[in-house]
C-alpha cells in the first residue's frame, strides 16, 4: 500500500476517533481527494474492521452491543492508558506466568515488559503476540481461535477452551464500562473470554480509566468477587469505589 494512502487511512482514524461520524464528502474536502477514493478508504477500513460504513460516510460510534475497533479504542485516552499500564506492569514478578486479554489498556503495558525477567505471557491479542514475538526475555504462549479483525485478537470457543486448560499467577484485564455491581461489556464472544482468563487465574487485575464508569453495556462479566484488584484513573466516582472496595477489591487510583 503506498505511503500516502496508508497516511491518509491513519488520518480518517484519527478524525473519526475524535468526531465519531463523518461524511465522505467532509473527509473528501479535507484530504483533497475525490468522494469515490474515500469511499474505497472507507471500504478498507470497514473491512479491517476498523469502521463500520453507513450511506455517504462512515461511524466508529460504541453502542450498547457493538464496541469500537481497536484502531479507534488506541487513539483515545492515551495518557490515561499508559499510566495504567506502568502501574500494572510493576505487579509482575520474575518466574510468573500471566495473562492479559485484548484490551488496549492492558496493551499499554507492553513497553514495560522488556524489562521482565523469565516471564511467560498467555494472550489472544495479536498486538501483544507480534510486540513480544522480538523480545527473547519473555515466552508467549497464544491462545488460538477465530480471528475478529475488529479486535484484533482471537475469540470464539476454540479461544475459550484453550484458557481454560492453562492457569496463570496474574491476568490483566479491562472492559467497557463497570459499576458498584461488576463489570459488563457490549459482546458475548469477548465477554465469555474475559471471564475465563479471570477464572483461570490466581491474582486478578482490572484496569480502567474513570470513563468506563456510567457507560452501559449489554453483558455481564462478572460480580466483584472476581476480581482482586482495580487500578484506576482519577475522577472516578469516590462513592462507588468505596462500594467496590467492600467487595474485598484493593482499590488503586492512579493520578
């Protein structure tokens, strides 16, 4: 793919994550190109998933059922990600086998791990597969299953039965939106995946940035008693992490 389209793709991403609609005839303005070309961007990025193309323009809009693409979820709250990510990161020990699912929260403590020692990493995230795949320090087993373009990462039952055949000292997770009550996510597939990595492992980590807290989402992960500890982002909601705390959850507010 030449350079300039591969640039003019990453700069639909970058608009889109921040208007979350636009229109083709906007985009094709604004990049000095034809309607047409942007259509066929668009039509690229629908089919990595990225997008989802509706009459004259295209959405990256997260619904109650349908989360946003990875594409767009690593272009928003960098900041807050790579603080959560340092953080999480300074859990792992040497010698500890751990997991972390396709978040790109978790996603952002993967600088950090260059600097693990005999460490073994359990993922379905392709990201996290091709970043530790140079890293000589650290083993990564992958789970296997059907791979969903949108998350860029392996799901489906073949996914699930692979987690629950292994075990782990600690997994890393994050999800969409949680509550006083537990945490919950727009898709079953990634839903039924979450909640066997945390079953399979003896210590678990959530981590999320304080947005994640009011936004409704279709399915149930889990209750609280699932999970052992919540780093989080400041501005959360005081009152309902000290509703969560109750649940035996190490609460940790990262500023």
């Amino acid at each position: 793919m030449p350079n300039q389209r591969r640039r003019r793709l990453e700069a639909i991403l970058d608009r889109l994550a921040v208007r979350g609609t636009a229109q083709a005839k906007e985009l094709a303005e604004e990049f000095g190109v034809s309607v047409m070309t942007v259509h066929r961007d668009l039509d690229e990025l629908e089919r990595r998933g990225a997008v989802r193309k509706f009459h004259g323009g295209a959405s990256v809009v997260r619904t109650r059922s349908h989360e946003i693409s990875a594409a767009i979820r690593r272009r928003l709250a960098t900041e807050e990600k790579q603080l959560l990510g340092r953080i999480a990161a300074e859990r792992i020990q040497p010698g500890q086998t751990i997991m972390m699912d396709d978040s790109t929260t978790v996603e952002a403590m993967l600088p950090r791990l260059d600097r693990a020692e005999d460490v073994r990493v359990i993922t379905n995230s392709l990201t996290v597969i091709n970043t530790l795949a140079a890293q000589t320090a650290v083993t990564t087993i992958a789970l296997g299953g059907r791979y969903d373009p949108s998350h860029e990462s392996f799901l489906g039952t073949a996914a699930v039965e692979a987690t629950r055949a292994l075990r782990c000292d600690t997994a890393f997770v994050s999800t969409t939106s949680i509550d006083a009550e537990g945490l919950y996510h727009q898709e079953e597939s990634v839903v039924a995946l979450k909640r066997e990595m945390l079953r399979s492992a003896r210590h678990r980590v959530l981590l999320v940035d304080s947005t994640k807290f009011g936004n409704a989402s279709l399915h149930r992960v889990c209750a609280w008693d699932l999970i052992d500890e919540l780093i989080v982002t400041d501005g959360a909601p005081e009152d309902v992490l000290a509703r969560i705390a109750r649940h035996d959850v190490a609460v940790t507010v990262a500023h």
